[in-house]
C-alpha cells in the first residue's frame, strides 16, 4: 500500500528549490502504487501532478493544493540494441548504463538534469539530438481510464521540446523503449566525457535552476538570424536562434528581480540566487520576454512548467525595468 504523506514541501524535490508545499504527497515505485495515489487524489476530489526530477518545473509559493506523486519507477531492460527504461530513472545513469552495454545515441544528452518520464514528455534533447529520435514506444497510464496503454512512435507527437504527452495531462509516461547503436564503450564514453566537458565549462553546475528556460525561437527575421550566424560563426539549426543569445541583445544578463536572476554565466538560466520566491521568478520571465521582445522583436515561449499556477498568477506587476541599451 502506498505511503500518502500531507503537507509535504516540495522545493527540496527541485532543481530551482523554490515553492511550497504538497496538500498531499506520495512516491510510487511502480504502475499499481502510481495508479493507487490517483485513485485517492479522484476519491478525495482534488487535483493530482506528476514530479520526475523537478529539474523543469517552478512550483508556486502556495505550493499545490492536491496530489503530488513523485516517480520512482526505475528499471532498465537491455536487449541488443534496444533498452527499456522506466520512468523514474535519471537520464544520466540511463546515458551511462548505455556507455557501458556498447550502445551509442544518448551522449548529446549527457549531463542533462532529471529524470527518463520528463526527457520523453519535453523531448529533451541538446546539440543537435533529442530522445524522441530515439524512442520507438512510449508506455503510459491513461489517467481517466488508470490502464496503461503502449504508444508507437507516430503517435508520440515528438516535435522541438514537446510531445503528445506533454500537452495532455491525462497520459503518465511510464516507460520507454529506446533504440540505439552499437558501438565500442570506450569510444562511446570518450563523447560522453567530451559533452559533459562542454557543460562544466559553463560553469552552471551549482546554480540553483530548471536549466533553459525559454525555447529556442524560430525567427523570422533574415538579419537577425545573420547577425546571430556571423557574431557566433555557426549556422541556425531549423531557423532557431538560442534564446541566450536574444536575451543577451536585450542587456538583460544579470539582470534581477528579488532573489531570482538572470544566470551572469548562461542568458537562458533564471536562476536562484537565495531565497527568490515563484513570484520573483515570474516576474523576471515577464520582464525578460518583455524586453526581449522589444529589442528583436520576438517572442520568446517558456520551456519550464509550472506547478500550482492558475491564469491569474501571471498578471503581477512587473518592477519598471532600465532604459534599453
């Protein structure tokens, strides 16, 4: 029988370590516990979230007023060349697991925080590479009937940091079962090395964040998109421009309201300084898209999610920002 705690802060569950607390709390170390805290967040009537990693979500300083389970499912299943993976397990000792069976694919990922079920539901991905690439069925729980149901690759949705899953709610990634490439471990963990050499170099390490928080823009614009490619001496890929590098035009490193700040390190990290509430983190994405926007003229789409939050809590007023440069 699953263990349901009350009141449970969920900040130290995540990466930013910001929000409060939990009406209601539960790990489940399997589908049946998973389907057994959603029986009781329907019988007691209030809503109900899923926490992976916490690495890419801002819980609200309310915290959440119904259900929060935390996914622990964590097995792997190697066989040639594929491997399924659950859930709770984190991509980074999915990535090295893979190293060390002589399975190639997942090195671009390494180093990205959190868990297998969020990697899937974000198609997380990183130079070039993303995990829906990788996957050929998805299983999930279908939260209105509780029955798992397997998923093949065409009906994922995978796209540029979203998913099927990620739009609807009401389907749990449970598992997933990848696809790789052979390949000689050494070889394999020499990328992997390189890719994590590449990450520390940002020095991104021990700030407290949800990683990148805004998409990758496609920008219209034809001179932006040149200046981008000439200033960086790399071409866009599928027309997108970092969003660093925009929030970068609009002046806005280091920039900060409250505790939360824009990272001195990487322009897309808002990141913790000590203390910042949800609302300084709200705020301070307002005010980057904002200024963002009227500096280049796009509009930037946060790739965080939140947890908590209604409609209104995005209308705060937001500190009158400097002068642009």
């Amino acid at each position: 029988m699953i263990d349901i705690q009350e009141n449970v802060p969920l900040a130290p569950y995540t990466t930013f370590e910001i929000g409060g607390p939990a009406r209601y709390f539960a790990t489940a170390t399997d589908v049946e516990g998973l389907r057994e805290a959603l029986l009781f967040a329907k019988r007691e009537r209030v809503p109900f979230a899923i926490l992976g990693g916490g690495s890419n979500v801002l819980v609200h300083d309310d915290g959440f007023p119904g259900m929060v389970v935390k996914m622990s499912l964590a097995g792997m299943d190697f066989q040639g060349v594929q491997v399924e993976v659950e859930a709770g397990v984190e991509l980074m000792d999915l990535v090295r697991a893979c190293t060390a069976h002589g399975l190639s694919g997942l090195e671009p990922l390494a180093g990205i925080p959190g868990q297998v079920g969020g990697a899937v539901r974000g198609n997380a991905g990183a130079y070039g590479a993303n995990i829906g690439e990788l996957c050929r069925r998805v299983r999930v729980l279908n939260t209105a009937t509780l029955e798992t149901e397997e998923r093949e690759t065409a009906s994922c949705g995978f796209r540029y940091r979203n998913s099927r899953f990620k739009e609807s709610g009401g389907l749990v990634v449970v598992s997933a079962l990848l696809e790789l490439t052979p390949g000689k471990p050494t070889e394999i963990g020499e990328r992997v090395e390189t890719t994590l050499a590449k990450r520390a170099a940002r020095n991104l390490q021990c700030e407290r964040s949800v990683g990148s928080f805004f998409m990758n823009p496609v920008v219209s614009d034809p001179l932006l998109v040149e200046r981008f490619e000439k200033e960086q001496q790399v071409r866009c890929r599928d027309g997108r421009v970092p969003a660093g590098w925009l929030i970068d035009r609009a002046g806005l490193r280091s920039t900060a309201v409250g505790g939360a700040a824009v990272s001195h390190q990487h322009a897309n990290y808002l990141i913790n300084t000590g203390g910042a509430t949800a609302a300084e983190v709200v705020q301070l994405a307002r005010l980057v898209k904002e200024r963002v926007l009227s500096a280049t003229g796009v509009e930037l789409q946060e790739e965080v999610s939140r947890l908590g939050f209604s409609s209104t809590d995005d209308s705060r007023r937001v500190p009158d920002p400097p002068p642009l440069p």
